[in-house]
C-alpha cells in the first residue's frame, strides 16, 4: 500500500548458530542457516487472481449468451481494472521498464504477470541455502519471548532479500485486487443475484472467491501496519490471531457489502450519494490533515518523480485508502508528509470514531431498506434480517476487541488494554453515581482510546495480567487521569 523499506521475511529461529554468546553492545548476533519459509503468500495471491479473473471470464461469457449488456459491462470493467493496476505495480516495484526483460514485459501485457513472478519467487525460494552466499545487509530486531525482549541480528543473503522483495510486491497487489476489484465485483453479483430473483453457481463462485480476496486483502492492511507501528520488533503472529481476524474481517466486510446492496435494492439512485460520500470523505481526509498541519509533500516516493508525479502517485495511494474505508477499517493512517506515507502512532480515538460511525450508517440503512422495500422480500422475514445484521457487525466489532486483548503479538506493550479500560469506565461510572447522590458533579471522559502504547519505553514490558497492587482506589484514580490526557494528545 506504500513504499517502505524491504523487510525480511517472518521466519522461525529453528535451527540456528550461535557465533557469540553476547556481543559487546549486548546485542546477541545470530547467523541462520535454517531454510526459509516458502512463499505461501504469493502462492496465495496469484491463486486468488487467477480464480477470480477465469471465473469473471466464464461468467461473462455466460452474461453474453443470455444478452446481459449491463452485467456483462460491469464484470468486465472489475475484471479489468485490478488486473491492469497490478501489472503496473509489479513492473514499478521491480523496475522492469529499465531492464531487458522483453518475455516478461510480454507477460506483463498479457496480464499474466503475477504467474510469471510467482514462478520467479519459487526459483529464488527452491535454490535459496543451496549455496552460501555472502550476506547483504544485516537485520537487527527485537524478539519477544515469554514477555521479555532481546535484541538479535541475522545476516540477510542476497536471495532472502529478492524474495523478501516479491513477497512484499505481492502484498501490495493483494490489497488492489481485494479493494479495487474484488469489493465492487462482489456488490455486483450480489446486487444482480437479487435482482434476478435466482442464485448462478458460477456466480455463486465467483463472490465466495471475491469474499476470500477481500477478507485476505484486509488481513493484509492489519499485518502491515501492525510491522510498521513496530518497525524494531520482529513480528510473529499466533494460528489463533489470524483466526480472530479472518472471523473479524469477514464479518465486518460481508455485513457492510449486505447492507450496501440491501440499500441499492429499495432505494437504488440514494447508494450513489452514499458511495459518493464515502469516497470523497475519506479521499480528502488525508489532505485536509496535511493542509492543517501546513506540511510539504515527501519528496522520497520516487527519486526521478517531479512534484506533479508525485501528487499523482499521492493521490492513487488516498484513493486504494478511501476505497478500504468504505468497506472496512484500513488499520492505517495516511501521512502525507512521511517518508513512508504513514503514520505510526496509532490513533484509537480514531478507530472509535470509524466503527461508532459505521454501525450508525449500517443501521440507518438497513432500516431505510425495511421501510422501503419491495415486495420481492415478502416471503423473507424482513425483521430478523435486519437483527442478524447488526448482530453480526457486533460480533465483528467483539472480535476486534478480543484480537487486541488477548491475540495482538505485542499486547504486553500496552499501558491499557480493553479489560483496564473497561474496569476503569465501571469504576468512574459507580464513583458518578455516588457523587450524584452526595450532590457533587462527577467527572467524565471518553474511552475512546482503549489501548495507549508505551513509546517512551520501547524495551520496558508492561505485564497488563498481573495482580492488582495492594491500593487499588488510588492506582484507578491515576489510571483515569492518564487516559483523559492520552485521549487530548491524540485529540
């Protein structure tokens, strides 16, 4: 989603050697002579576009058998657009367009790209260890371990990096097709299938592949802004977190898509206002803040970009950000005046904001879709429908919440997490309650921020799951006092 440094692939520390015990730094140096991991996310990638792109094909085929222009036109048009833009990305990242490469340009044009690169990854993967290689740069990271950080190195060969490279061009592709192709193509299957009144398998199979693109794509945007909030620790999520977050992005993004085309169908002209709206809000988001801050534009996209070039560039990256939003929660901030686009405080108050919003505007237009239906929905019971939904936006929201509790990789970096927040609001809402009948105004502030990270104390592990100290009315007190001031430095 924007240009940041390459990074080295998550890996196990499963069979090392240790060179020195300590260094004199006390930074432990570590040579890794294990295999890297294979690359089961540019397998994955390349799998969904192909599925994706062969059954839209087939299904327009099918569309133009039976004289669907309309539907014939749409699929085509999200057929398309993803492919081209990642064509175009694949050959940016790589710099295709300065080397002799003429069969893989040809591949490029045939939109057969990702094939070509991810046979190219698994040539790099299968002939990685093989034979030792000088190392071409050195990584240095911080390990968590039973909530205690060590700082470690590994030597990055040539070969690791060139995979690192694809692995990390292929998530950039994954979040274009999900946003840019998948999110409409699914809107529009879904919004064709109700209004034929009768269920395609082809089609059927084409929005559960779309379904699992959008899902993998959002797991994408959370994995990278997590790596880039903590750039100095090596990340490694557990099976059990990306349970959470398949579950939470999933329901998030198929109860949004529901309510969307439930919407189109009653009221069909008023969705392209909301749609409109939520574009343009989210487009300009980023530059209202950069224009507020008074800052001037990074000039580290690209060296040989001019400022009208990188405007453009600019402008592509806040459009792929505000198509995520309108779907799903992008886990990343725009910061137009970084080095790498993005900002690396994470601002909970406004993640808040997003869902409190979000569960609004569902509901809103749920129960405009109740009112104004037609009477195709008749047979279907209108009421629970619109119950399930919301439910099921809850249930999204919950998972979140469980991920950052109890499945985050640094959740012992936090000075709050969701249970302290949660006891704190009791707490000062009891306390209120007995100011009130004593006639004394109580305090209030907004819990917006439910978890504060500790940047002061990069290294320091705060155990959030020990016993209370013995005075616990006073270290409540004080707890309350920094959330308020947390909550008005990220205001």
């Amino acid at each position: 989603m924007c240009e940041v440094a390459v990074e080295e692939q998550d890996r196990e520390i499963s069979d090392l050697e240790q060179c020195s015990s300590v260094a004199e730094n006390g930074v432990m140096l570590v040579v890794n002579h294990s295999r890297v991991r294979p690359p089961f996310g540019v397998l994955l990638a390349t799998a969904l576009y192909c599925a994706e792109f062969v059954t839209a094909a087939v299904l327009c085929s099918m569309y133009h058998n039976t004289e669907d222009v309309i539907w014939m036109s749409l699929t085509i048009v999200f057929m398309l657009m993803p492919a081209v833009l990642i064509q175009l990305t694949l050959t940016f990242i790589h710099r295709d367009l300065g080397r002799d490469r003429p069969l893989v340009l040809l591949l490029h044009l045939l939109l057969l790209g990702p094939i070509i690169r991810c046979f190219e990854a698994l040539v790099i993967y299968f002939k990685a260890g093989k034979n030792e290689e000088p190392y071409v740069t050195i990584s240095r990271k911080i390990t968590l371990k039973k909530g205690q950080g060590t700082q470690m190195e590994w030597e990055i060969g040539q070969k690791e990096r060139m995979l690192a490279t694809h692995m990390n061009a292929f998530k950039r592709t994954a979040v274009i097709q999900a946003f840019l192709g998948s999110t409409p193509q699914l809107t529009l299957q879904l919004y064709a299938t109700i209004q034929e009144k009768y269920i395609l398998p082809t089609r059927t199979v084409l929005m559960v592949i779309t379904l699992i693109s959008i899902t993998y794509g959002a797991l994408v945007c959370t994995v990278l802004a997590i790596q880039i909030r903590y750039d100095d620790y090596k990340v490694r999520l557990h099976p059990r977190a990306y349970l959470c977050m398949i579950v939470w992005r999933g329901l998030e993004i198929a109860t949004r898509i529901t309510a969307l085309v439930l919407f189109s169908t009653a009221l069909t002209y008023w969705t392209i206002l909301v749609a409109v709206a939520n574009l343009l809000f989210f487009f300009f988001l980023p530059w209202v803040e950069f224009w507020a801050r008074k800052g001037s534009l990074t000039q580290n996209v690209e060296k040989n970009f001019s400022k009208l070039g990188t405007t453009v560039v600019l402008c592509m990256f806040t459009l792929l950000y505000a198509c995520i939003n309108i779907f799903c929660w992008s886990a990343v901030q725009l910061d137009l005046t970084h080095q790498e686009l993005i900002e690396r405080k994470q601002r909970w108050g406004h993640l808040a904001m997003y869902y409190c919003g979000r569960f609004v505007e569902n509901f809103l237009l749920i129960t405009l879709w109740y009112f104004f239906k037609s009477d195709f929905y008749e047979y279907v019971c209108a009421p629970l429908l619109v119950v399930q939904l919301l439910i099921c936006y809850s249930l999204a929201v919950l998972f979140m919440l469980l991920f950052y509790q109890f499945c985050h990789p640094f959740r012992r970096l936090f000075k709050y997490n969701v249970h302290d927040c949660l006891h704190c609001a009791c707490c000062h809402k009891r306390r209120g309650r007995e100011q009130g009948r004593r006639g004394k105004p109580g305090h209030s502030y907004s819990t917006a921020a439910t978890m504060v990270l500790a940047a002061e104390e990069p290294v320091e592990l705060l155990d959030t799951q020990g016993s209370q100290p013995p005075d616990l009315t006073s270290q409540l007190a004080e707890r309350e006092t920094d959330i308020v001031e947390d909550l008005m430095e990220a205001a």
